[in-house]
C-alpha cells in the first residue's frame, strides 16, 4: 500500500479540499503518512493568490528532493497553482514533479497516481480541467480538526476583482444543495463537531433553486448538536438585508463578520472592480452596528494597488479609524498572472512605499485589536476548547469566543471541543485570558 503525504497552503478552502482528498486517496486504497519522509508520494496542495505563496511551494519541491538524497519520491503539485502555472510547472525540465492536478479534479486523483507507476514516460501528467458542476457533493471529506469542521458550500467565483487570480484557478461559482450541505453538517455532528464554518468565495451569492444563504445558514442552524454557525467570506457590495437579521437574531450563528474592504478610495475601489464605494461600505457598516452593535468586524486590506497614491491610500486609513476592526490581514499588491490588473495595470507603486504603508496599517491595526481587546476584561465569554496554548506550556489550553477571538485561561480538568464560560482577565492586541467561570452544558 502506497504512503501519501499532503502539505496544505493558502486558506482555508484549501484546508477543507485536503480533506477531500484524503477522503478519494483513502478510498482508493492509499495510505496517509503520518511525515513526508515516510510518504511514496508527496502532494502540495498550493496557493497563488500572492506570489510568496508560489515561492515557498518551488522551494519546498526542491527541499523534498534533496531530503531524500537520490531515494525516489512522486510529487504532485495540487490546487490553484496548477491551473495558474500550469505551462511552467509542467515545462521545467529541472522541477523535480511527477504530475498536476487543479482544484476541480481531485476525483481523478487515483487514476493520476495510477498512470504514474510504470507508465515510462516523461512527460508529467496532468488534470487542470476546471468544471461547471464539480462541488464534491458526494465526497465526505477526512475532517480531523475535532472541534470545527470547514463546509465548502459554494465553489469558484465569478466577481473579477481585478487583482485576484480566484476565477482563473478555481473557476465559475456553482453552489452545493442546502440538503446535501444540511447532511454533511448532521454527520458531523453525529460525530461530535459543534462548530462548523461554511466557506465560499463570496457566501452572498450563495443560490440553490429558491434557497439563499440566509435560508441555508437557517437550516444549518437546525441541526441538532451544532452550537456554533461560522461563515466566511460575503461581499460588501450585495449584503442581503435578510442576512444580516438572520446573523444579528439568530443564537447559533456566530457574530463575527469578515467584510473585505481592500482600499478606501473610490478611484482604487472601482479599478478594483469591487462594485462599491467608501460610503457604501460605511453605511453597511453602520446598519451592522445598528442591528448588533457588538458584532465582531474583520477584514483584508491590499496596500499599493497599481497607481494608488498616497492620498488615496490616505482614505485606506480613514477607513480603518472610523470602522475599528478587531483584526485584519493587510497585503501588499501582488501582480498575479492572468488578472485583469495584470494585463491592463503597471504594478507602479515602489516596494518601499507599499512596505510604509502596510508597516502604517499593521500599526494601526495593532492599537485597535489591543483597545477592542481591552474592552472585554471584566466580560465573562462562552469558549470552545481547542488545543493547548503553546507547544511549549502544558498547562493552559485555547479556544475562542463567539467573536473568534482566542482565549487562553488554566487547562483544569476541562477538556477539547468543551464549551467552558471565561472571566476575561487580561488582553493583548492578539489574544484575550481569563479564568474558567463555569463549564457550560452545550
Ligand atoms: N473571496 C474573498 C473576498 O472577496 O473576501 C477573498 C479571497 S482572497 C483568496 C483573500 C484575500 O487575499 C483578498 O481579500 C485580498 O485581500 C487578498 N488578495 C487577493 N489577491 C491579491 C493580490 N493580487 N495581491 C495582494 N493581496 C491579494
Ligand atoms: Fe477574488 Fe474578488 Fe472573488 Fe474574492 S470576490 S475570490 S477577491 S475575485
């Protein structure tokens, strides 16, 4: 029996599609290492979203190889860089890789690894074919996280932001049915998950016959044994009112929303093709508060977008100082290949001016996530255990809260994938601590 090894990158779509693969590569007989020293094959299932994510992975190819000193390993590149690259992972005579296959072809896997053995070839294999149907409906994915289980309920994306390469590696949207979603969601918790995060490139367009995704979160959320209800990510620019309601009243659903913003100015917004405004963006933001005024806030932010000046990146800051996330992950512009950006836009600002600008907002975000943070000692908050804190320390454990937010507090004899309620104590700008109050039957 062959051993696999499966390195995930990128986010957490990715996550759940490692799943999936695990889930066909098991079924098919193959056996998953527990290292990649131990592997026959070794598979990466990548990311391109930015271009450090595409460093790390040819890097790792060659760290692979060289580890194993002359010893034959199969490697396999996975994911959106397989569709994005596809010519130079597949032309570089000194790429050590045996095959390819994109995001809507794990199916085929087995047949991949198959043709692979003796078939005396040279030329690499490869499936990037990308579908208009493929949502892996009647594949249960390996999950083994335990305490949170990812749901893909939608695949590809059909917005066109102008910087990102999403449409290109992962194709159209296509949605999965609220039944087959509703079933994964009821095994899970026949298995003991309590919290589940449904994932989709844009979850506001989530569509199946008469179903949106306010109706879908509603029928996740009848599910028996499933506590907590995470989402991510919708699109500013066509939040339904009725999701909103569904988010702010009902109890399962977790009150945490990601809310993109990438850049602050109008100009920038619209080269982006994000389809919304400054204003727009704001008075989202305000109905969210009016509705749930504690609603958690998060977003990503690109920095040095082709042309943005400083001015412009100016209204970015203004943004963030009358928004006050509680976190955000900040990027610096990335040119990918195939983007409209990249085809039409001169990456022109100079690294040093986006390296100042992302070294401005990181600060920023700093004081805001440690003065949100702040403001809940004294609170007491139901947490879901995780896992120990830290590799190094045996004796505190983590989870987080209904915001999302980590919370560290004295292990005890509680245990993972309990709910406990949390005195907060003590804050940073990353985490919040506190003593268990009680533990709470959920
Ligand atoms: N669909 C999600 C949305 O619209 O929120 C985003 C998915 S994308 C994989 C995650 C984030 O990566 C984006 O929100 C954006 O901030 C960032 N990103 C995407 N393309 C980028 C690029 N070319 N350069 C820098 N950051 C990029
Ligand atoms: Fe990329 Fe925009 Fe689609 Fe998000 S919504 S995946 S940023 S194209």
């Amino acid at each position: 029996m062959k051993k696999v090894f499966i390195e995930t990158y990128g986010c957490q779509m990715n996550v759940y599609d490692t799943e999936i693969i695990k889930s066909v590569l098991g079924g098919s007989g193959y056996e998953l290492a527990d290292s990649e020293a131990e592997a026959d094959i070794v598979l990466l299932n990548t990311c391109s979203v930015r271009e450090n994510a595409n460093r790390k992975v040819y890097n790792r190819i060659h760290n692979i190889q060289q580890g194993r000193k002359g010893e034959k390993v199969q490697i396999g590149i996975l994911g959106c860089m397989a569709t994005n690259f596809r010519k130079q992972l597949l032309e570089n005579p000194k790429l050590p890789i045996d095959f390819i296959a994109g995001p809507d072809s794990y199916k085929r896997l087995p047949q991949l690894l198959e043709d692979l053995n003796g078939n005396g070839k040279e030329a690499k294999n490869f499936d990037v074919t990308l579908s208009e149907f493929e949502t892996y409906s009647d594949v249960y994915p390996a999950q083994s996280n335990g305490v949170n289980a990812w749901i893909a309920v939608m695949r590809g994306c059909d917005n066109f932001c102008t910087f990102c390469v999403v449409p290109y590696t992962r194709g159209r949207e296509r949605s999965r049915s609220p039944e087959n979603v509703v079933d994964e969601v009821r095994r899970l918790a026949d298995q003991g998950y309590r919290q589940v995060t449904l994932l989709g490139q844009n979850v506001n367009s989530y569509r199946y016959e008469d179903h949106d995704f306010a109706s879908l979160l509603e029928k996740v959320s009848e599910v028996g044994g499933i506590k907590r209800i995470r989402f991510t990510s919708p699109h500013p620019k066509d939040f339904p009112r009725n999701l909103l309601k569904v988010i702010a009243e009902n109890p399962k659903v977790c009150k945490q929303i990601h809310l993109p913003l990438q850049a602050g100015n109008d100009r920038v917004l619209e080269m982006m093709n994000r389809t919304y405004t400054q204003k727009e963006y704001l008075d989202l933001v305000d109905e969210i508060r009016s509705l749930y005024p504690q609603m958690v806030l998060t977003t990503d932010i690109i920095v040095g977008f082709p042309t943005e000046t400083d001015a412009e990146f100016q209204e970015t800051v203004k943004v963030m100082e009358e928004v006050v996330y509680d976190s955000a992950f900040i990027f610096k512009y990335s040119e990918r290949p195939q983007t409209i950006a990249q085809r039409k836009f001169p990456d022109d600002v100079p690294e040093e001016a986006k390296t100042e600008r992302i070294v401005k907002l990181n600060e920023i975000q700093k004081r805001h996530s440690y003065q949100k943070n702040l403001s809940h000692i004294g609170e007491i908050h139901d947490v879901l255990i995780e896992e120990e804190s830290t590799k190094k320390s045996h004796d505190e454990y983590q989870g987080r809260n209904d915001g999302n937010k980590i919370v560290i507090f004295p292990k005890g004899d509680y245990h993972k994938g309990q709910f406990v309620s949390v005195k907060i104590t003590d804050a940073t700008a990353n985490v919040l601590r506190g003593d268990v109050a009680e533990v709470l039957r959920k």
